[in-house]
C-alpha cells in the first residue's frame, strides 16, 4: 500500500463541487492534525492497518501537493471547530494532534473531546507538564518529546560508550578506598 503522501487510485478522495475540498470522511475514520514527520507516521501506520484517514494541515502548499496525490487533506486549524466538524470528529474513531505547538495541541485535544466524547486521542507534546495538562484535557495518550529525548540519550549511552575495562591498580591489597570528598 502507498505511503501517506499518496493513496491507491481506488482510495482517491472525491471532492465536493467547485470547493476542492474533499468530501466528508467516512464514519470510523481517523483525523490526524498536523502532516509533518510525526503525522505522515500516523497516516503510514493508519494505512497499513486499512483505517481511512482525513488529515488537517495549516501549509497551502502541503495540502495542495496532498490533495492532487489523492489524500483527503483539509486546509486549516485544528483549533478551528468548523474544520474539525469539516474532518469529520463526530464520526472519528481517532483522532492525532501531531502538530509541534503545545498551546494549540491543548486546544485542539479540548475540542476533539467535546466534540466525540468517545474518540481515541493521541496528542505530541513538548513537556512533561503539557502532556499532564494534555491528559487532563481528554487525551488517551501522550507523547512527550522531552522524554523521548531523554529515554534515547540514555539509550545511546548503554549502547555506544564503552565501560572502562580495567581499574587503576593498586599496590595495596585491601579493598579500595572511597573517593575522598571535596574540601567545602
């Protein structure tokens, strides 16, 4: 199956009329909002499970280029009620607020739960507190960029620097001493 930037000729998107806007999404649906890294990764991973998906997306030229390779990309805001309503968040089944911008992810995951207090809500943030905050807001699950750094930092840290082989020798036989503390 094609990646997100594109779909089969069989799931091409029709529009509604002279608009160019896509027609509205079939109910069971995920909404992904943001089509960045972390939102084509949604979509790829929405895809390959045969989950129609309609995407909100702010860039013009995104949701232009999207559009003509058959995605059903609405222009806009996903704090934008009318434009949630447009993706279809009464029907969703899921919806993904992967834009890189905490305020607007808050928003967007108070909306979507207002709207379909049943949706499954994934959100990205930034800190460990937004993602609290996320939480308490209505999302499912969090991804919090904070700690994936960190989780990989430590991860790369096992992985590549190596262990010292051997300890200084001592003359001494007995066991070794402590480091001494610094004079304060």
């Amino acid at each position: 199956m094609p990646g997100a930037e594109g779909q089969t000729e069989h799931d091409a998107q029709p529009t509604n009329g002279s608009t160019g806007t896509p027609a509205s999404p079939p109910a069971g649906h995920a909404i992904i909002a943001g089509f960045g890294l972390s939102g084509r990764a949604t979509a790829n991973a929405l895809i390959a499970k045969g989950i129609p998906i309609a995407v909100i997306e702010r860039n013009v030229d995104t949701v232009r280029r999207c559009s003509i390779a058959g995605l059903r990309i609405y222009e806009g805001d996903a704090t934008d009620e009318q434009v949630m309503r447009r993706a279809g968040i009464e029907t969703a089944i899921f919806f993904a607020a992967t834009m890189p911008n905490d305020p607007a992810v808050l928003e967007a995951v108070a909306l979507a739960r207002r709207l379909n207090p049943t949706v499954r809500i994934f959100a990205r943030c930034e800190y460990v507190s937004t993602g609290m905050r996320a939480e308490r807001k209505g999302a499912d699950e969090v991804v919090i960029s904070e700690k994936v750094v960190a989780t990989e930092f430590g991860r790369l840290v096992e992985q590549s620097v190596p262990r010292p082989d051997s300890r200084p020798v001592r003359a001494s036989s007995g066991p070794p001493e402590a480091v001494p503390a610094s004079p304060r």
